[in-house]
C-alpha cells in the first residue's frame, strides 16, 4: 500500500449525512414541532376519514345548504357558506399576519413583531367568536351530542324530501356527533393556538427574543398557528363544502 | 460568537430570501381565490345545475388540495427546507392515504351490513 496517499477508508467524510452538524439545518425545537404535527395530523385524518366512512355507509345526510344556512343574529335563513365564509376569511386573514410577524422577525423588527403577533391574537379570538356563535346556533336548533331535534318536522328540514324518518333519525345523530366533535377538537386548537400566541406576544414585549439574539420562537409558534388554519380548509370542505 | 447564534444567523439569511412581504400577499390572494372559486361552485354552479353534485365534490378536494399544498409549501415554508426534513414530513401521510382507501372499502360493506 502506498504510503504518500490517505487510504480511502481515513478520509474524513463531509456529506450531511455524516455527523458533526443538522443534516436538516433546523433547530431542535422547530423539528420536533414539525413532527408534533404530522401527528396531530394523523389524529385530525383519523377523526374525518371516519366522518366521511360513516357517511359514505349512511341512508342519508343533512345537506350542508339546509343545515348551515344562518348568520348567527342577522339572517335566520337561506344564506348559506355566508356565516363560515366569513370564519375562513379570518383564519386565513391570520394566517396571513402570523406569518408576516414571522416575516419582521427575521429582520429583528421587535415592533413589526409585536403589531402582526396582536392582529394574529385578534383573528384567533374573532374566530372562536364566531364557532361560539354557530355552535350556540346549532344548539338552538336542537343540535347537540347525541342530541337532535325531537320533532319529525322540524328534522325533515335538514334533509331532501322523501327521506325515512328513521334513515333521518340515524344519521342526524352521527352529524351532531361528528361534528361537534370534530369542530371541537378544531376549536380547541384554536384555543390552544390563541394562548399560545398570547405567550409568546408577552416574550416579544418583554424582550426576550431581543436578548437572545433570535427570533425562531415566533417560527415555532407560527408552525402550529398554520396547521389550525390547514385543518379548517379540510374541515370546512368536508363539512360545508361536499 | 456562540456556534447557536452562527447557526440561527445562518438560517435567517437563507429563509431571508425565500419568503418576502410581496410572496406572503401573493400567496394569501390564491388562496382567497381558490375559496371563492369553491364558493361560486357551492353557490352558482351547483345550485344552476351547471355542475352535478358528483362531480363538484372531487372538484372541492382538489381545490382544498391546493390550499393544503400553498399553506405548508409557503406559509409553513417546508418548501425551502432541506429535502431530508420535506421527505420525513410527506412521506409518512402515505399512512393517511392507506387509511382512506381502507376505509372507503370498508363503508362500502357496512352498507350491505346496515341492510
């Protein structure tokens, strides 16, 4: 063997995949939060795949038009997509500013930070309003788990005519089941995301991030703000939409 | 200079370039454009006639598809990830599509079973 020449076996390795540094170039934290949620994703999956095979199975369904045709204190009925229109249009709208807090936060902008982390704070709060509202709207309407409207005329309103009243019976219960309990689910997302949110906004003013040089936290959070809005999309087509 | 702050610097300018004030508006009008497209479907098209129902249904997963893809594309910014971390994050949703094809078959049966 030839001494002038390293062995192939002692050259040192400089691949991503071979120690010494992130192959991902992300921070701990920030991984772990992107496997928190693809978990929660799984979880979310689960919970509507099983909504959609028990309506695949069912008779009959509520349709979404009849069901969801109020703005909660100013139109009682046909409008409807109008009152959950508007809740996407504010998930979507803090989504927007969540991700321009995390926009200003590259740039060390502490008061850019601190504006678009209170207007996502804002649009999170104005859109558990709003599921309070449509929540308390179904409930008037008898809807509640395990809970439908008692009177077979006032269930016929839900569904096409000609439908059983057993068949309507039936698969009202699993509506007012799964979808509380998925909205639900949804919503305290929502509230979890809102609090956190409110955490983190309270590290901006005190200076915390300043201090350490990064904003990435903001990042984090923003994570988990863009996966509640990644679930409404779902939740609202497969809810209202189909 | 701590090799965490060097890290965390290093980072920053990367993403610096990938996502600016201009891209974030672009991406929110699409997706406030697909929504509308979703509602006018909803709205117009089915209630018209246009489209039937069996049709306009696997037009909303598609559409709600796109959004799915723009928000963790460019709002949860994996697309300017490392390959590796976009790899070990889509891949495993091939569980999820196992599972809706598992269970569409099997409500299928509890149909004939429900009688």
């Amino acid at each position: 063997m030839s001494t002038a020449a390293v062995s192939q076996i002692d050259e040192v390795k400089s691949t991503p995949w071979s120690g010494g540094r992130s192959p991902f170039n992300v921070e701990y934290g920030k991984m772990m939060m992107w496997f928190f949620l693809l978990s929660d994703a799984f979880t979310f999956s689960s919970l509507l795949i099983a909504y959609g095979a028990l309506r695949f199975s069912a008779y009959a369904w509520p349709s979404a038009a009849l069901v969801f045709q109020s703005v909660p204190g100013l139109i009682e009925h046909g409008a409807p997509l109008v009152f959950v229109g508007l809740m996407t249009f504010i998930l979507i709208m803090s989504s927007v500013t969540m991700v321009l807090a995390v926009e200003a936060g590259h740039r060390n902008a502490r008061k850019e930070v601190i504006g678009w982390m209170i207007a996502t704070v804002i649009g999170g709060l104005m859109f558990l309003g709003c599921q309070a509202l449509e929540w308390n709207h179904l409930h008037s309407e008898g809807f509640w788990w395990s809970s439908i409207p008692t009177s077979p005329e006032k269930l016929q309103e839900f569904f096409a005519i000609g439908v059983p009243y057993a068949a309507q019976a039936a698969s009202a219960h699993q509506f007012a089941n799964l979808f509380f309990t998925i909205t639900g689910f949804h919503g305290f997302h929502v509230f979890t995301g809102v609090v956190i949110n409110i955490i983190i906004t309270v590290n901006v003013l005190l200076g915390t991030y300043e201090k350490r040089g990064s904003y990435l936290m903001i990042e984090k959070v923003g994570l988990y703000w863009h996966f509640v809005d990644l679930v409404w999309v779902f939740v609202f087509t497969f809810f209202y939409l189909v | 200079m701590s090799s965490h702050a060097t890290d965390a610097h290093a980072e920053h300018g990367e993403e610096h370039e990938s996502m600016t004030k201009g891209k974030i508006w672009k991406v929110f009008f699409i997706l406030l454009g697909i929504t509308c497209v979703e509602f006018i479907i909803a709205l117009i098209l089915v209630p018209k006639g246009i489209i039937p129902g069996h049709i306009a249904n696997p037009l909303y997963i598609v559409l709600t598809l796109f959004k799915a893809f723009y928000i963790i594309a460019y709002f949860m910014h994996l697309k300017f990830e490392k390959t590796g971390l976009i790899i070990s994050i889509v891949v495993p949703v091939l569980f999820i599509i196992g599972l809706i094809l598992v269970l569409t078959n099997e409500s299928h049966h509890w149909i004939t079973l429900r009688g």
